[in-house]
C-alpha cells in the first residue's frame, strides 16, 4: 500500500482528548477511576439553554442554517463583544464554528503560509502546536519562566520573532497555568505585535471562569489591536456546552472573509439547533454562568488548601479556568511517568506538563471542574503516593 499522509503522521492525537477518553474506559470496567484529565465542565448545559434547542427542534429547524451562522447568534455575538469586551464588530467579521478547536483551526487555515512562524507561549494548550503544523506553519516555542508565574515579558518575545513569524497565539485564562494575563502583559504582546507587524489570536475561551477579582480583558479592545487580532471564544467552557460543539471566531475582514471559504468547503457550519441556544445563551440571564464560577471557586481553594498540606507538589496561582498546574518537586520523575504512576496506583487520570510543552516538564494538569467528592478522593490518593515518587 502507498504510503499514508506524512503531514498527518507527524503530529501526536490529542494528549488531553485521549486521556479523558482511556479514564471514561476504565471507569466503564467498573473502576474507581477519577478522571481530572480532560477540561469539561461537571455541570449540564442551563435548562434554558436546552429548552432553546428543543424548542427549535419541535419547530422544524433541523436543516441546514446559514453557514457562517444564524443572524440572531451573529448579531448575540456582536452585541456581547460591544458590552463585555469593548469590541466593535460587525456580522461580516464573524464566524460561529463547530467548536473552538475548529475556530481556532480555520483561523490558522486563513492566516498561514507554509514555513510562517507562529509564536506559542509555553506552557500552551496541547493542540496549538500541532493544529500549526497541520496547517504548513512552524510552532516557535516560547518558553516562559515557571519562576516568575510563566509571565510574559516583551523582551523574551522578541527573541523569538524572526522575518517568518506572523502570529502570537495567547490563551487567557491560561489552559494549563491558570494564569490571567495583566495589563501589562497585555501591553508588552500588543507592543511586540504592533512592533513586527504581527497577528495575535487570543482564545478567550475561558473568559468568564475568574477567581479573587481577576480581570480578562481582550487585547482587540487596546489600541491598534482590533485590525491585527482573531478572538477565539465559544459556549463549552463558560456555558458548560462542551457536547454542543460551538464556537466563534471574531477576526478583522480579510482574515474572517477567508476563514467563511474554508468553513464552506469543510464543515459547511455549525448544528442549526446549537445555534439558537447559543444565541438564547448570550441574550439569557448570566446568573448560571455565576453559579458555575461560584462552585468552581469553592474547589479551587479547597484544592490549593489541600495541596498546601502535601510537601512535594506545589501549584501555580489559580487566577482563572478550571486547572491545578502542579509542579512534583521532589522527585525526578518525567511528568509523564508521574502522570501513569497517578493512574496505575491512584487510578487518578491526569495529563502529564510536556504535553503543554517542553515548559511544562515537571508538571502535571488536574482538571477540578468535577464533583467535590472526588476532589476529596483526589487529595487522599496525592497524599499517599507523592511522597513515594
Ligand atoms: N482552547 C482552549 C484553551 C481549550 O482548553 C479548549 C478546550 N477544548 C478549546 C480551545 C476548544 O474548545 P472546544 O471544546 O469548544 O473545541
Ligand atoms: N480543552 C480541554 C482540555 O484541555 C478538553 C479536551 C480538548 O479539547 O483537548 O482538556
């Protein structure tokens, strides 16, 4: 037989999606398996926002929508960038997508030349580098300092950037440092961008999940930012639709113009259903989405209490998103030897630091979106095994 896609070949499955699935399996042999190694949220998708999707059922809307998405979401879309994020977007630059890892993929569809630099900051969300690569480009790591909070400095940044880089990828909250970036932060990419004519996709897919008064602001809303940023956002994380599969991407007209194409002659759109709840998520009362952050909270500082009780593992700040980034620091294990360790006998799923980057190495991510009982269990089983590491 010939032989198969090399491209395709050389990128690794997703570490975070393959480890959620094989703890599921376990759990489904009758296991106690506690399965912190995907990012979903516990809860299930508001009943209003179900109701929305049923509704549009029963009435029929069950062919194909408008490709690029329905009015009243497009329209939901630009109305939340104008009040939330102080962006002024028109339809025209929009585009709902199944999913942010598709919004985020269409985007570096529409962006990238084969051999173009894309700058990822380390410790990164395991698929940007790869969806780089399957698009043509060249994932430059930036590694930031563990030492000081993985915070991004613009003088870091320009060395990485060279004649071919043409995007800055930023997550913020950070999956998986937890991070939130500051002000000055925000600063320093906008100037290293604006500096080297660069784009920025921001992926603010966790935007609303904040702890201990952070503040996420969208680095389109700063000055000179709007033309040269693609907003990645989308309903999984912060309206607990994760099976839904939708998303948005916000993007300057050229860029949202040529990601539409590649929308039309790959996934055509988004499901027409998910479309009216998403809409009825953006215009409906917020209160859900408070109630999750609340709960979330809660266990956020129940886990970073309890870690403080274990010498051996330390976490980064938890300023955002639902991850506890945990460094083992005494012992020399790989990160992905103490994440199958975790597994084989604490029956704890995890995903080892490295898949986030060499940056990560010394790390591994806990997802804490999941009930407190086993976040307790969780907190037993660490306590017994790290000092064996
Ligand atoms: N960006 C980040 C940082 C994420 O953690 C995720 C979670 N999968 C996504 C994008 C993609 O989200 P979705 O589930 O909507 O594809
Ligand atoms: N974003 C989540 C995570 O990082 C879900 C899995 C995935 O899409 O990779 O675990």
């Amino acid at each position: 037989m010939k032989p198969l896609s090399k491209l395709v070949e050389s990128v690794p499955g997703s570490p975070t999606t393959l480890m959620m699935q094989k703890g599921r399996e376990l759990a489904a042999q009758g296991l106690d398996v506690i399965n912190l190694a995907g990012g979903e949220p516990d809860f299930d998708t508001p009943k209003h926002i179900q109701q929305a999707a049923f509704d549009a059922i029963a009435a029929g809307d069950t062919h194909y929508p408008p490709p690029f998405g329905k009015p009243e979401l497009l329209d939901a879309i630009c109305a939340k960038l104008e009040r939330e994020n102080n962006v002024q977007a028109v339809p025209e630059q929009l585009l709902v997508t199944p999913g942010g890892k598709w919004a985020i993929y269409t985007a570096l569809a529409a962006l990238l030349n084969e051999g173009d630099e894309v700058m990822v900051l380390d410790p990164a969300w395991v698929s940007y580098a790869p969806m780089v690569r399957l698009n043509l480009g060249v994932a430059v790591h930036v590694p930031l300092p563990a030492d000081d909070s993985f915070r991004v400095r613009a003088a870091q940044l320009e060395e990485y950037v060279s004649e071919k880089t043409k995007l800055i990828m930023v997550c913020s909250p950070s999956n998986p440092t937890g991070r939130v970036l500051t002000q000055p932060e925000l600063d320093d990419i906008a100037a290293v961008a604006q500096r080297n004519d660069l784009y920025v996709l921001s992926d603010e897919i966790y935007e609303h999940i904040l702890y201990d008064g952070a503040r996420h602001r969208s680095i389109a809303s700063m000055p000179g930012m709007a033309e040269r940023t693609i907003i990645i956002n989308g309903f999984s994380k912060n309206y607990a639709m994760t099976g839904w599969r939708l998303a948005w991407v916000a993007a300057p007209l050229p860029v949202a113009k040529l990601a539409r194409t590649y929308q039309t002659q790959t996934v055509t759109s988004a499901a027409s259903f998910a479309m009216v709840a998403g809409a009825a998520a953006l215009n409906g009362p917020q209160e859900c989405v408070h109630e999750m952050v609340a709960s979330y909270a809660q266990r956020r500082n129940f886990v970073l209490e309890a870690l403080d009780e274990i010498p051996g593992i330390r976490s980064s700040p938890i300023e955002g998103a639902f991850y506890l980034f945990a460094e083992f620091t005494q012992t020399e294990m790989k990160s992905l030897d103490v994440s199958q360790r975790l597994l084989e006998d604490g029956l704890i799923a995890s995903t080892p630091g490295i898949a986030f980057g060499e940056a990560g190495e010394g790390y591994v991510r806990f997802s804490f979106a999941t009930g407190m009982t086993d976040l307790e269990k969780t907190v037993e089983r660490l306590a017994r095994i790290v000092p064996t590491l």
